[in-house]
C-alpha cells in the first residue's frame, strides 16, 4: 500500500522532531536547588534593606517631634510677646524645706536636668536627703525645676461681674503660668501665693517733722548696724491694719568667725496697726521703728540696702463669707477665687488707684503675685471658638447640631489605659478633674474650688478655660449627662464642641461652671478660652525669665538670684574682665545699663551703654559661675572701673526663653528605691529639647 507506506515516510520524523524538542526545553530549565539558592540570595539583599527602614522611620519622628515642639515655643512666645506688661520679674529654681520654708536655689543651672530627690520609691514618689517626701518624681525633675514665678502682674484690671451675686464682682486675674501649686497659711509660715503692689520709695534716716512724708515712702534707720529698723506708714484706724512684704540679702556671722549671706524672700508680713489721724503737724501716721533683727530671728550683722524692698501686701477676702464684702476705701484686697487654676478678683476701686513719689511720675496701682507653677507638662493654648458649622443635612429624623473644633498643637493625650514613662498609670490633672484634697485648708479659712463637676467621664487630661470669667466649660450637661458638649481626640489633639441647645440660630451654646459654683448657659462664639492638656512623652513648656532688674554683691560667695559680682573685687576672685551672676542666670540675656571700664590702649576711662550680653559659663579657673566678659565688646578692655563712681548699673534682664522638652522613652520601677533613681538618671539622659529666646523687658521697677 504505497498510501501507507508515504504516511509513515512522513509521520516517522515528525514525531522524532517533536521528541527531541521537548528534550531540549527540559534541559533549559532550572532545578529546585537553583530556585531556592535565588530566594536566599534575594531574602539576604530585601533584609538589609529592611534594616535601613526602622532608623528612617525613628529619624522621621525625631524630625517631626522637634518641628512640633520648635512650633508651640514659638507661638507661646508669641503669646508672651502680646502681653508684655504681665511678665514676671524673674523666675527661679525654689524648694522647701522639712519645715516648710521656701529656699530659692540660685545654685541651680536650668541646663541641670536632674531630680531634686534622693531616693524614690516603687510608686514613683521621690525624698529628699532628709527623708522627707516630695511627691511624685515628676514634679521636681527637669522642667518642674524652675517654677517659682516673682512678680507677675499688671495693673488692677477693670472690674466686671464673674458670679450670680456682688460678692463676684471686681477686677479679674487669670495668672498666665496657671495651675498653680496654692498652700495656704498655717501658724507660723506664710502662704506661698503673696499678693502685692508697688514698691515703696526708700529713704535713709527718720525725716524731721516738718518734712512732707507721702504714703509710699518707708524710712530706715541704723543702715550700717545690726539694728537696722524700718518705719512704715500705718494708715488709718477706719480701713484694716496694714501689712507689708519685706525682702532682702543679709550678712550673717557663722559663728566661726567668718560671714555668711543669706537671702529673706518670703518672711511673715510686718503688721501695722491704723491710728485715728494725721499727727499735729498734719503729716500721715506713721509706725514706731520694727527691727529687722527681729523680724528674722537670726543675728544679722548688716543689710544689703540694694537688695531691700517693701510692698504692701494685698489682703484676701473669704470669696463665700457674704459679710466680708470688698471696702469702699481701701484697694488692697482680693479674693482667690480659684487656687488650683489660679483665679484672683481684686476689689473694684483699685483700677482707679494712682501711686505717687517724690521725684517720679503717678502710676497706676499694680498687683504683682508671687506663686508656684503646680506644672509645666500642662501645656497652654489660648484661642477664639470659631462659629459653628453643620457636620450634615438636619432632617426630622436625624437632626444635625452646630460643631466647632479646634487642632491641639499636639495630639496624643495622656489616657489611664496607657501608661506613663515609668510603667504606672497616667493620672488625671489633680484638682481640676477630680475632686481637691480638702485636708491641707483645714485651719486656714479657705474652702477648695472643685471643678470636678464639669469634667467629662474618664482621664482625659483636659481642661476648657473661660479667660473672661475664669470659670471652667462642662464637658458634658450637667443636667443630662449622657449629652456629651466637648470631646477630643485623644491621639489628633482635635477639640469637638458640640452645641448644647440645638438651635442653630444662637450660634454655639455651651455650659460654663462659674467661680461661685453656680453654672450659666453662655454664647461660645468667638469667646477667648484657654485649653489646658497633658500629652505623652512627658511634653513640658516652660518660660526662663531673667530678673528685672539686677544689684551689686560685694562678694562671689553664695551669689542670690538678681546679683552680680565684679571679678577682681575680693583678690583673686574672678576675672577683672568679667561680671559674674548665680548658676541660675546661665544661658540669660542680660542689658547692661551703663559700664566704665580701664582699657590697655590708653590712661582714659571708657565706657558702653545699653550693651547686650549672654551669660555664659565655662573657661574660667577660679569661679565657676557663669559670666559676661567685657572683652567680647572691647578686646583691650583690662577691668571695670569706678574712679568716676559709676563702675556698673542698671543691669537688666534683656530677655525671655521658652523651651519646650519631651522624652520618648521609658523606664521602670522596682523594689529597689536606689536603682529606682539609677534608671530615672539614665531616663533623663534622653530628654529632647528646643529653646527659643527673645528680646523682651519686664518695665521698670521703682525702687
């Protein structure tokens, strides 16, 4: 059959062809060992790629934290900026002692970030060397330092109504550094909230009769012994007895032979008791001599006259007694309205009050606090509500109310179901979201503010203040407290107030708990508020201000916060060229009024005025205190010089600082109250900083 015989002529190589093709793609492949060689090599290059992922990842939130940080400093000095006539005097590191006495610590570099305490316990509360309790670590670390402000103030504000009755009408402060730490008076020991006014005109001697004596002047006799007295003016009997603050540096023996200085900043007030009158020659009443040796206790050798001042002292008015009303002559009295946010109400009739003295012009009363910040990790936005807007289309059956919010500076509130950096739980701010501890007024007349009532459920770590009336928004309706009026977003920081009426004509409407207790529905739009919140990684805000105004030591020894020492002026101590101040100045900017000083070109005196400084520290073999050198203005500059009796005045502080720190680790507490504060000292080793500094004056103090 030649039919199949061509068939298989030509089927026979065909399939021969096909089969050693298949062969040949067989060969051209890969084995299993070849595959999973490929995978090792491809899983070695994406790991170490990977590794590169983490530390990019940590730089980003580095980066970001500080552009956080750099921003809420700026715009808080902002704020400062605005407000300039409010700024304290200076700031300062302070303690207190077993017996309750504050010790302003001028020893303390702001750089020094360490605890004041010794020793610290399992639950986080420090002691110090004496074994006597602090609290919890974090109030005397870092930030929490610094937190004794002088002299803020200004003048009387303007009087308006902040209550349901006149018992809360009056001129209202809302201190800017607020919480405060307020303890009250007890036997013996002098609150460490003092109100005062304007300083008092110093004169040396006891003026003859005839002489034209003012009430704003005090006298002082036996300057250069230890019987050093002053005389006061005493008013009269018709207005309550007068009180004043004194203040100042004295030399004390040590009992070896040797000197000592020592500071008296918050001494119990002298009282002066009114008279009936003018005395017959028509002069105003005056008190007989008070001893400062007296005062003090303690065997004072002299007084540095530069450092002495005397304020009189504002006296506070029970704010629930309704018979203690605010006088109708006297203008040195308030009413703490709140001393945990720090509230003060001062009486109408003091805006209207004008000091005068001999030789300078009238200016107006002013009411200057002394106080402690209770802390810095409560960090300040103050801000205008913005008008509400609908979140959506109002329907019968799903009505819409008006929403305002608002972005925090930072998000990531502290919560109680995270913990806090040293394994415990984060606790709300005390006394404002929980009921005050009532035990520490007992004995003093004071009845604690509670807030309490207008925070939400939960620790939320915030606060809604009313600048206008010092009174606290509800969080929620007191009335109906499934009716939520004010949220945050606990990690965006965003603030969501929710209108409580739900008519969208009135704009928002909110809830506002008065300082006399009593709560008002109020018209939120635009209002000035201040968010007070705590976030994660212990964030702190805090302001250094260097002092007003700066005196003379004659010594380098045991330098007081607000004096300076000229080096050369005990043999051997310090730099001819250089004007040294405490630790506590280190990193200031200070304005040296007027300066004369000897130069090695010439036998002339020469002289700068207005010259800016910063205070440095560092390179200097025989006192190790920071310093100004004459040198960085004029290189040939030998030593300050007095032959024409100026030598160096008018020393200012020339500006503020605001730095803001954070920690983004953690630590952890054990048994041991030893290796408790090892692991917070390596704890602290990780604190991230910004500092922004700016030139701005505190006005003059009259001396």
């Amino acid at each position: 059959m030649p039919n199949l015989e061509a068939m298989s002529q030509i089927s026979g190589p065909t399939c021969q062809t096909v089969a050693s093709g298949s062969r040949r793609k067989r060969n051209l492949g890969t084995t299993l060992i070849e595959i999973l060689v490929v995978i090792v090599v491809f899983l070695i290059g994406i790991l170490a790629v990977i590794q590169i992922f983490p530390k990019g990842f940590q730089l980003l939130l580095l980066n970001r934290s500080k552009i956080v940080a750099q921003t809420l400093a700026r715009d808080y000095s902002e704020t400062l900026k605005a407000r300039p006539d409010e700024l304290p005097e200076q700031i300062v590191s302070a303690y207190y002692d077993g017996s309750g006495n504050l010790i302003i610590n001028s020893a303390k570099d702001p750089n020094d970030l360490s605890t004041l305490g010794v020793s610290l316990n399992s639950n986080g509360l420090a002691a110090d060397g004496s074994g006597v309790g602090l609290g919890s670590w974090q109030y005397y670390t870092a930030s929490n330092i610094f937190r004794r402000v002088i002299g803020e103030g200004r003048r009387v504000p303007a009087p308006r109504a902040v209550g349901s009755t006149n018992l809360y009408f009056g001129g209202l402060m809302v201190l800017q550094f607020g919480p405060i730490d307020f303890q009250p008076a007890k036997l013996g020991r002098v609150s460490n909230l003092v109100v005062y006014g304007n300083d008092l005109q110093q004169i040396i001697g006891i003026p003859a009769p005839q002489v034209l004596r003012t009430d704003y002047q005090y006298f002082v006799s036996n300057p250069n012994n230890n019987q050093i007295a002053l005389t006061l003016p005493s008013g009269l009997s018709t207005d309550a007895d007068r009180q004043y603050r004194v203040s100042f540096s004295a030399y004390l023996s040590n009992g070896s032979g040797g000197v000592v200085k020592r500071d008296y900043t918050e001494l119990l007030p002298i009282v002066v008791q009114g008279q009936a009158g003018p005395d017959a020659s028509g002069q105003l009443p005056y008190s007989t001599p008070r001893s400062l040796v007296a005062l003090v206790g303690d065997p004072i050798l002299s007084v540095d006259l530069n450092t002495l001042r005397v304020q009189r002292i504002f006296q506070p008015i029970l704010k629930t007694d309704a018979n203690q009303v605010f006088s109708a002559t006297d203008p040195y009295q308030y009413k703490l309205l709140n001393e945990n946010l720090g509230v003060l109400l001062f009486n109408p009739i003091g805006n209207g009050r004008f000091v005068s003295r001999q030789g300078h012009d009238r200016e107006p009363l002013t009411a200057r606090v002394n106080y402690d910040v209770f802390d810095w990790r409560i960090l300040h936005d103050d801000f205008r509500i913005d008008a509400g807007v609908l979140p959506g289309e109002p329907s019968a059956v799903d009505p819409q109310a008006l929403i305002a919010q608002h972005k925090l500076p930072i998000g990531s509130l502290k919560v109680s179901t995270i913990a806090g950096p040293d394994g415990l739980p984060n606790e709300p701010i005390a006394n404002l979201e929980i009921t005050p501890d009532s035990r520490k007024y007992i004995g003093s007349g004071y009845l604690p503010a509670d807030t309490s009532n207008a925070n939400g459920p939960g620790v939320d770590n915030f606060v809604l203040l009313d600048v206008e009336t010092g009174g606290v928004y509800c969080e929620v309706n007191t009335a109906d407290r499934s009716q939520q009026l004010i949220t945050v977003n606990k990690t965006t920081g965003v603030v969501s107030i929710n209108d409580l009426d739900g008519d969208a004509s009135n704009g928002i409407t909110g809830e506002l708990l008065m300082p006399d207790g009593s709560t008002v529905n109020v018209q939120m739009d635009n209002r000035a508020v201040r968010a007070l919140y705590r976030v994660n990684q212990e964030y702190s805000l805090q302001v250094f201000k260097a002092a007003s105004q700066y005196t003379i030591s004659p010594t380098a020894a045991s330098l007081s916060v607000g004096q300076f020492y000229v080096g050369g002026t005990v043999t051997g101590a310090g730099q001819s060229t250089r004007i040294y101040f405490s630790n506590s100045d280190n990193g200031r900017k200070v304005t040296v009024g007027e300066l004369t000083y000897a130069s090695s070109v010439d036998n002339q005196v020469h002289s700068f005025v207005g010259q800016d400084f910063l205070i440095k520290k560092g390179g200097d073999p025989s006192l190790n205190l920071p310093y100004i050198d004459l040198t960085d203005v004029d290189p040939y500059a030998t030593a300050v010089n007095f032959r024409n009796g100026i030598g160096v005045r008018g020393v200012k502080g020339a500006s503020v600082a605001v730095r803001v720190l954070w920690n983004p680790t953690t630590f952890r507490l054990t048994p041991d109250s030893a290796t408790n504060l090892s692991h917070l000292n390596q704890w602290a080793q990780n604190w991230r900083k910004t500092t922004n500094e700016m030139f701005l004056q505190k006005q003059d103090v009259n001396r």
